[in-house]
C-alpha cells in the first residue's frame, strides 16, 4: 500500500536542464508590465475588427501582434521555475492563444472579412448572402465576437461541409430528444469531470515512467517509447475536451451560444486507417480552415491546377509547416531553463514535415492497390447522366484539396461493395490501415512526445489532484 501512495505522491517532474529561470516580478509596475502583453493579445483579434476596412488594417494588426506575441513568450509571468506545476501549466495555456491568432490571421491579410464572412443562419431566404454589419454598431460587435470565438468556423459559410454538417447533427439529435438547456449544460460539465480524472491519472502515470534518451532498438527502449507516446494521445485529447466541455458549458450556459455552435470536438477514432483520416477525420480541426486560405492563395500564385495531386501536396505540407511553427511558439516560453530551443524547433519540425510523407506515401499505396489490384463497385459507377454515385466528402486537408480520381480512390476503399467479397476485402484492408497507423504514428510521434517531456509537462498539474487525495488524502 506505501508503494501505492508514493506513485501518487511522487511529484518531480521528469529529467530537465534545471537551469536558473526568470523569476516573476514582485513589484506592482513589473509585475504589471509582464501581465499586460496576455491581456492585450486576446483584445487586438477582437478590436481589429471593430473599424471599418481599410487598406491599413492588416499592416498595423501583423505589427501589433508581433509585438505582443514577442512580449507573451518572452514574459516571465507565469512563473517558469521547477515545481510550479500549475503556474507552467498555466504559462503554456496562455501561449494557445494561437488557436485564435492563426485563424484572425488568415481572416484579415489580404480579405475583406465584413464582406466575405457571415453566419449560415443569416442567410437570405433567397439564398443570397446577408448584409454585412453596419459600421460602429452592436450589430458588428456581436458579429466581430462570433467570428473571433469560432477557429473551426462553425455555423459561418466558411466552415466547411463536415463542421456544418455536425452542428445540425446535434441540433436535429437536440430536437429528437428535446433536450433542454439546463440539462445539456450539465452534460457537458460531466463530460468534463470525467476527462478531468483521466487526465489527471494520466499525468500521474507519466511522471513516474522512464523515458529514454531516445530510439533504441530495444524491446525495454521501444516499450518506454510506445508508453510515453500513449500517454502523450491521452493526455492531449482528454485535456484538449476537458476545456472544450468546459468553454461549451460556458458558452451555453450564459446564453452567448446554442448547443449546436459546439459540435463534437474530436471525430471518430474507428475511421482513423489512414493517417489522412487521422488529421483530417478524427483530429481537431482547429487549424483547418486557415491552414487551407493560406494554402489555396500559395497555389494560386503558383497557378497550381485545383485539385491536382501537386495541389494536395502543397496543402498538405503548407498545413503541417504552419502547425510546427506554432507548435514551436506555444512551447517557446517554456523551453528556457528546460529544454534547447534548436532542438524544440528540430523535433516538431521532423514531426509534422513527415505527416505529409507519410499521407501521400498511402494514398499512393491505395491509389495503386485499387487500379490494379481491386476494383470495387463502389467506385467509378455513374448515373445515366454521367454523375458519380460515390458521395464526395472532405479530404485529410479540406474541401478540395484531393483531386475527383483521388476522392474516387479513397471513397472506393472506404465504402462496403455490394458484395461480400468486397466486404471482406474492405475489411483486410482497415484491419492493415489500423497496423500501418499504430507503426507510423509509433515511428514518427517520438520527436513530438519528446519536446513536450522535455519541458517538464509530466510536472504540469491542477492545484488539486482528485486521485491523489482519493488514494493517500494528499494532493
């Protein structure tokens, strides 16, 4: 039992540099001063469409947000220092602000977005498209929160078909069940509670494992790298919904929003077979929106035919360098003292640069396996007027990104035929994609893993640690 309690109990944060770190200041005008930049960022991606457009709004916003993005990184509030779990916890929270920087970025270089954005439920009853708000009123305050608060774009034209086509999922499911507000506020703060345990237990978990230095081939090295990065997933995505339950509870609970502007956050892990389906399926689609606007415009200065292979690679690949880079910033802050910076930049770049690798590796694989090895019923069967049957849906990056013959390809493979035969051979083949992610993922996560290790996130915690107290009435 004593061994029991010390796994709960053990509190030091996995290997680090320990170097000295900038103490946060104690004085009321420094401590002012590092606190600012955190206060000012979430207000410029709100007033910086406030005024009406000009030609200087995004030159003077691309200058104010270097400046204060500087400014958070470099601020020594929260505290960095060895055994403030919850206050770098904290710290690294704050520089997530890039959730909501990427996507006001991309809205407002080189756009006009009170002419180009608008809610689907404004809609016309013709089908035209609202009026933009009126200038200096409470209409485009309502209008500027709404598109700030929504990376995903959901419920605006530019969401998407898949994130539009889940919030009236969870309307229509609200309408079946009549669901009240009260009781699906309640629903999501137990969502919460229980992702809260877990996570909490997880980071338990992996605060007192071993981590290696680094790839062995070794059964002892490789089951240590295949734990670290198990518990890394869970960490993540519990942590990543416990917040999003919380925001939901939030949002509806004070009527700001309706149950159905928060669609699920996280899709369903039974289609993850391919790793395209990985990130454009089952990942959170934070990131998918602008990643795609940056994307398109590269493409279009390229004169990259839309839809070619060529055009999904160049998606694919401006998507993952954007999510390094930010990935990069969000740790920035907390890499002094803990982990070199060179490194942190080298590890999430090998990660994310091979996730386009590996994306096209398979859709090569498929794409061959299904010219000349199957050829399901499901794919390529047309109509009288010569229109596929098949349902065109998202691919790994957004709408557009893969070609028709690609879309046929992956649609073919995912879709049951009409006969058993191509159900069986559907189902060899998830069962292989299955196998091909857990080794590509196994493979390519450690570089990921091992940077967010390295700055001590096993050591990052709550104030209070539900399963500690449970187990020895300690947090």
């Amino acid at each position: 039992m004593n061994s029991f309690k010390s796994f709960f109990q053990d509190q030091h944060p996995l290997h680090h540099s320990m170097l000295p770190t900038e103490p946060v200041p104690t004085a009321p005008l420094p401590l002012l001063l590092a606190i600012l930049p955190h206060l000012l960022l979430p207000l410029l991606l709100f007033t910086v469409y406030i005024p009406p457009p000009s030609r200087l709004r995004a030159p003077l916003f691309l200058a104010a947000l270097a400046l204060l993005q500087w400014r958070c990184v470099v601020s020594p509030w929260p505290s960095n220092a060895p055994g403030d779990g919850s206050d770098r916890a904290m710290r690294y929270g704050l520089a997530c602000t890039w959730l909501f920087v990427l996507p006001t970025l991309q809205r407002v270089v080189g756009q006009t977005p009170e002419r180009e954005f608008w809610r689907v439920d404004d809609v016309l009853p013709d089908g035209g498209r609202p009026k933009p708000p009126r200038e200096w009123s409470w209409e485009k305050v309502r209008w500027a929160t709404n598109l700030v608060a929504t990376p995903r774009g959901v419920g605006w034209n530019f969401g998407g078909r898949g994130i539009n086509a889940k919030r009236e999922a969870v309307r229509r499911e609200r309408e079946r069940v009549r669901e009240s507000r009260g009781r699906f506020v309640v629903h999501a703060l137990g969502r919460a509670a229980r992702c809260w345990v877990v996570w909490d237990g997880l980071i338990l978990a992996t605060r007192k494992a071993r981590v290696p230095e680094g790839w062995r081939w070794e059964w002892e090295t490789l089951g240590e790298v295949a734990f670290a990065e198990v518990m890394m997933l869970g960490i993540t995505l519990f942590g990543m919904t416990m917040q999003f339950e919380l925001g939901t509870a939030l949002g509806v609970g004070l009527g700001i929003n309706e149950p159905e502007d928060w669609p699920p956050l996280f899709g369903d892990v039974l289609g993850c077979w391919t790793v395209g389906n990985v990130w454009g399926g089952f990942w959170h689609q934070y990131l998918r929106q602008p990643c795609l606007g940056f994307s398109r415009r590269i493409n279009e200065m390229l004169r990259i035919p839309r839809g070619s292979p060529v055009a999904y690679f160049v998606h694919l690949v401006t998507a993952f360098a954007i999510s390094a880079f930010f990935h990069v910033l969000s740790l920035a802050p907390l890499s002094p003292g803990w982990y070199p910076f060179r490194t942190l930049v080298s590890d999430m770049c090998i990660f994310f640069l091979m996730q386009p690798i590996g994306t096209m590796l398979e859709l090569g694989v498929m794409t061959l396996f299904a010219r000349y090895v199957w050829k399901p019923k499901a794919a390529g069967q047309v109509d009288g007027q010569g229109k596929s049957q098949v349902p065109v849906t998202d691919s790994p990056t957004g709408e557009g990104a893969a070609s028709p013959q690609q879309v046929g390809v992956l649609e073919g493979i995912r879709e049951f035929g009409s006969t058993n035969k191509d159900a069986l051979i559907l189902a060899a083949c998830r069962l292989v994609g299955y196998v091909w992610v857990i080794l590509w993922f196994w493979g390519t996560s450690w570089w990921f893993v091992k940077a967010y290790l390295g700055v001590g996130m096993a050591g990052w915690q709550f104030s209070f640690s539900f399963l500690a107290w449970l187990v020895c009435g300690t947090q």
